[in-house]
C-alpha cells in the first residue's frame, strides 16, 4: 500500500513539482501553538466541521424541496413524513444552524477576549465578523423556506422593518421580497440567496480566513507592539505543535460537537408547521433566537433608529481592531475592554430575553405573569392556568 | 538625457485609462441588466376588485352582523367589517410591520396579532406600536360577493 501511495505521490510531483508546497504546508503544521491555548480554541474547527455538515445536509434537502409558495411546504411535509430519514436529515439541518450562530458567537466572544483580534490579525477578524453576518444571512433567508406560518409572517416582519430606513426603504423592501408582500417571488429570491449567493461567499470568506489562521498561528497573550515568539521560545514556554497535539483536541472537539447535533435531532425532531396563509397571522410570531435583540429593539425606540443600530454594530465590530488600538492582549490587562464586551453581551441577552418572554403568560414560583409587548410583567394570578 | 528610442503614438497610460472605463462601462451595463432582471414586475399583486379568501370569493351572506373576514381585491388585504347593518372595509396590512389585522367582536376593535396595535371601525390607532391609521376602502355589495369600490385615505 505504501509502495502505491510513494508511486502515485512521485507523479504527481514530477508533474505538478508538489514537494516545497508539501514541505511549507508540513512546517505549517509543525508551527508550536502557545501554552495557554486550551479547550476554548477548539470552537473554530467544531464550527467548520458544523459547516460542512450544513452543506451536506443542504444539498441533500434539495433533492426534495420545491422553491415556489405553491409547492414548498408541501415538499417540506412529503420529506419529513414520507421519505426515508427525511425529518432526520431536515432536524439536522434546523439544529445545524442554531448550533452553528451559537457556536460563532462563542468564537467571536472568545477571541474578543484573548485579543486575538490585535495587530497583525486585524483580517482575520475582520473575515470573520463577515462570515459572521454571512452566518445570519443563512438564517434569515432559510427561516422562509418551509412557507409555513411562523417562517412566513416572521420573514414579513423582518423584511416590513427595511421599510423605515431612511429615503431607500420602500425601494430596498420592495427589491429584497421581490413584489409588494412577501409571495412566490420572495421565495424563489431567498432560495437563491440561501443555496447559490450565500454559500459561494461562504466559501471564499471561510477560505480566507482558515488560510490567515494557519499562516498567522494562533495568537499569542502577550503584547502586540513586542516581537511574536519563535516556535522554539514558545515550546520552552510549554507550547506543543499544533500537528499532532491541538490536531487531536480539535477533532475531539469536533466529534462531540456532531454527536450533540446528533442527538438534538433525534430527541427533538423539526416540526412541521401550518402552511402559510397572508390572510391570517398567528398569534406569537417571532424570529429566530439570534433576531431576538433586534426585534426587540424595534419596540422601544423608533423604526428609523430601529433598523439603524444592527448595521452600525456589525460596523463597529468590523472596525474593532482599528478603534482599539492598544497592543494589550491579555484579558487583565484590558479592563476597559471588558467592561465595554460585559455591557453590550448583557445588552443583548436583556432584548433576547425581554423579546422571547413578551406577549406571553407564564408562572414564576407559583405566580402567573403577563408579560407585554415591552416584555414588562404584570400579575395575572396567583396559579397557573391547568 | 537620453530621447525615448522607441516613438508611442499612443501612451501607455491612454491604453490604459480606456481599458478602465471600458472595464467600468461593461461592469456597470451589467449590473445595470441585473437590477433591471431582478426589479418587481408592476402588476404582480394585481387582483380584481372582487374580495377573495383562501376558499374562493368571498361570500356576504357568511358574514353576520358584527362579525369580520378579511379577503384579497386589487387594492390589497382588505378587512371587512359589518357593523350595524353597515358594510365597512379597511386595509388588512398593520401600518406598523405589516402583519394581516383581525376584527375582534367582543373589544370591537382592529386588532393585529403581531404587536398589539389596536384600531378603531374608521381606522384609527387607539393603541401603538403603529402610529398611522388603516386606510379606508369603499365596498359594493351584491349577490356576486363583496367589491372593492375604492381605496381612499
């Protein structure tokens, strides 16, 4: 066997002369990641592997999955109650994406922390705030395609908020759906985001990215402005080579990440949900967890300023590394830093939680609450209803 | 001092500057086609001005005194409310986000699901988040169904 692999292995180097591209990637690998690289840094790879699991099951999807309002959830019904394993392919690709935005959000906030974000990584940063929203993208426009009523009436809410921004909002609204409500049109134009214009972007950015991440290592703590350790000072320091050391923890991590994705999808299968009807809207439409804080938002502040603040967060995201130009990576060492990721993680949750707890009635140690629209909780008895 | 030895009739940074803007004039040809390809075609909500549901044509004789259905015309989502022997029609869409609005018998009001925007029979907003009124639409009634007449404000 090994006899085929050195013969094959010297064709292709006769041909493609293969060997200093073989030897730089080997080096590559070798390169001595620092000692306080632990668990935490196994995220990215789980995240890749996530991908690359949405992909397949994507793909796979489509054989089924009819793009027009006339047909689709009814191609969503015959995969999941008719063909074999279909709901488990469908759960793994719902379950997919909120562990994906789950686990891209731990990333973002992990690297944040480590300033991993600092000079000379401000790309990779910023390739990665991209695939970030990318990620979202994926989401919104796949929410729609089951056309049922929940994915329906969310996705008029959303698109109905590009109405309110300044002087181009009835325009962009209008371009974005494709008619003048959401309808067979907007269908066909998330499909084609979702599976065509998305993925392609994904692709490029996650290249990108995987391609700045092995050729920059991973970053040290120590300051941006002193020179980075050799490989040598690093393993005197207690690091290990990424191949095979980290190598091993990253597809541990990976298995147990697709063992959890597994296992979310068996236990909790998607459901099908009521076909979409435009003329009734249900009670209790909200998006998806991740839209949660924006929505929200668009309660207590008016719509222009509303829809204004997402962009301009993921503006000042993109923008970090430039706006804080302090070469401090350690976490101590960046208190201001810190204090300002609490503050706006905490911000977030808040609208997350106040949005997912609105317009609904639960009991709280034996006291049933209301909660309106702001989320804010009235009494509404002493027991819950049976 | 030395003379250029070879002559350009035409300089290298001329070549270069037209194949910039020819560059630029076919991108944005193209993308001019693209916007033009994906624009929304006028038209395609156009329906007639006879109220249809889900089921077909909507019909008048289903909708009992202080009841409420909402169907689809040219003009849009209509609610249509029959109230004191008065046939009264309102846009369907919530000004707000969007979202279809429903009559409520019991509090007599327009109530939208999404947000809690509440209207009153003429269209007003008696509750946010919206703040702008459902626009009135006149209606004509007849043994064919229920006709949408006019939109007004």
């Amino acid at each position: 066997m090994k006899g085929v692999q050195r013969a094959l292995w010297q064709w292709l180097d006769q041909r493609l002369h293969l060997e200093p591209l073989a030897e730089a990637l080997w080096q590559n690998l070798r390169k001595v990641v620092p000692p306080h690289v632990n668990w935490l840094f196994t995220l990215g790879a789980t995240l890749a592997a996530l991908l690359a699991a949405q992909v397949g099951t994507g793909v796979l999807l489509m054989a089924y999955y009819k793009p027009s309002a006339a047909q689709a959830h009814h191609s969503i019904e015959h995969l999941s109650y008719e063909v074999p394993l279909g709901w488990f392919i469908r759960s793994l690709h719902a379950w997919g994406s909120h562990l994906i935005v789950g686990l891209a959000l731990l990333h973002l906030i992990h690297v944040y922390v480590y300033g991993g974000y600092k000079k000379p990584r401000e790309l990779t940063w910023v390739s990665g705030v991209l695939l970030l929203a990318l990620l979202l993208g994926f989401g919104l426009s796949g929410y729609l395609l089951p056309w049922d009523q929940v994915a329906y009436w969310a996705t008029v809410v959303v698109t109905q908020s590009a109405d309110s921004v300044p002087l181009a909002g009835p325009w962009l609204r209008r371009f974005l759906i494709g008619a003048d409500e959401v309808s067979d049109p907007t269908l066909g134009r998330f499909f084609v985001v979702h599976v065509i214009l998305l993925p392609l972007g994904l692709l490029g950015l996650m290249g990108l990215h995987l391609l700045l991440v092995r050729w920059l290592g991973i970053s040290p703590l120590g300051r941006a402005d002193e020179p980075a350790p050799d490989s040598e000072a690093l393993r005197q320091r207690g690091g290990h080579p990424f191949v095979p050391y980290h190598l091993l923890k990253d597809l541990a991590a990976v298995w147990v990440g697709l063992g959890v994705l597994c296992t979310l999808a068996l236990l909790w299968p998607s459901p099908v949900g009521e076909p979409a009807d435009p003329l009734v809207t249900p009670l209790g439409i909200k998006p998806d967890w991740y839209f949660l804080p924006p929505y929200q938002l668009l309660k207590y502040v008016p719509e222009a300023v509303g829809v204004l603040i997402p962009p301009l967060f993921f503006l000042l995201l993109l923008l970090l590394p430039f706006l804080d130009r302090s070469p401090e990576r350690h976490p101590r060492g960046r208190s201001r830093a810190m204090a300002a990721g609490v503050l706006v993680a905490a911000c977030l949750l808040l609208l997350g939680v106040l949005g997912h707890l609105s317009e609904t009635t639960r009991t709280i140690l034996g006291i049933t609450y209301h909660f309106d629209i702001l989320g804010w909780p009235s009494h509404a008895g002493g027991k819950a209803a049976p | 001092m030395s003379a250029d030895p070879s002559p350009q009739p035409v300089s290298r940074r001329l070549v270069n500057a037209l194949l910039g803007l020819g560059a630029l004039g076919a991108l944005g040809g193209m993308a001019g086609a693209v916007l033009a390809y994906l624009w929304p075609q006028p038209g395609q909500a156009a329906g007639s001005d006879l109220l249809t549901g889900t089921a077909g044509p909507l019909n008048p004789q289903a909708v009992g005194e202080g009841q409420g259905v909402v169907g689809r015309s040219k003009v849009g989502k209509v609610l249509v409310v029959r109230q004191g022997g008065e046939w009264i029609g309102l846009s369907a869409t919530c000004s707000h986000l969007g979202c279809t609005v429903s009559w409520n018998p019991a509090s007599k009001q327009v109530e939208c699901p999404c947000h809690g925007a509440r209207y009153g029979l003429r269209g007003e907003v008696l509750r946010g988040p919206a703040r702008q009124a459902l626009g009135r639409v006149e209606l004509k009634v007849d043994a064919q169904g229920i006709h949408v007449a006019a939109a007004g404000g």
